[in-house]
C-alpha cells in the first residue's frame, strides 16, 4: 500500500466528525455525520490516484474485505480504536479491478454489513 495517514478530528460543526488523509498526492479532510446504529462501517472515498479505498468502522468491526467483480477477497488493513468509538481501515486493489462491494465482519467472523462499492 502506499504510504497513506488516516485521522479522525472533531469537526467544526455540531454532530460532525473529521477523516483527513495524507497520501503520495496530496491530502484532504471532510466532515462526516456518525454512522447510525444500524451503521458498522461506511467508505469515505479513494484516495487520489491509487487504487485504494478507505473509510471508518465501529471499533467491535474486527474485519473489512473488498470484494471483485471476480470473487478475489482483499483484505483492508485495519485500525481499531482511532477515536470517537471508531477505526480507519484502507485496502488496496490491483489497478483495474472493480470493487463490488465492502465486506464488513465481526469478532467471530460474522457478517455485520455488506457496503456497496461506489
């Protein structure tokens, strides 16, 4: 993966978090509501000129994977316990693949959500 820093900050507005990432081209922050109770995970977004995906989860998400079009699992890194009850998690995907879909599991390595590539 490409040298990539993920964090979360308080936002200015009310009910309103930060994600703010810094890769190999450049960096950006932007607000974010909190994911809802029915919510585990959600993609912010791809980082600028990689093929990388990220996004923030609850911290009882233990697992996140990307799946292809083709079937291929590609497991994100993930990091729990960032901040305000939430992880950053990114994966990266081989140029050309087409992402489906986010696969988001628990502790046991249940399915909790499955989150639409977009």
């Amino acid at each position: 993966m490409p040298p990539l820093v993920m964090w979360l900050s308080d936002a200015p507005r009310k009910n309103e978090l930060m994600l703010c990432e810094s890769g190999p081209n450049g960096g950006s922050c932007a607000g974010f509501p909190p994911l809802a109770p029915d919510e585990f995970a959600r993609t912010q977004g791809k980082l600028r000129g990689t093929d990388v995906w990220f996004g923030v989860a609850k911290d009882n998400v233990h697992g996140v994977t990307a799946v292809t079009e083709e079937g291929a699992k590609l497991p994100a890194n993930l990091t729990r316990s960032v901040g305000a009850g939430l992880g950053l998690w990114a994966v990266e995907y081989p140029s050309g693949a087409d992402v489906r879909r986010i696969v988001v599991t628990g502790a046991r390595g249940e399915t909790l959500e499955r989150i639409p590539a977009r």
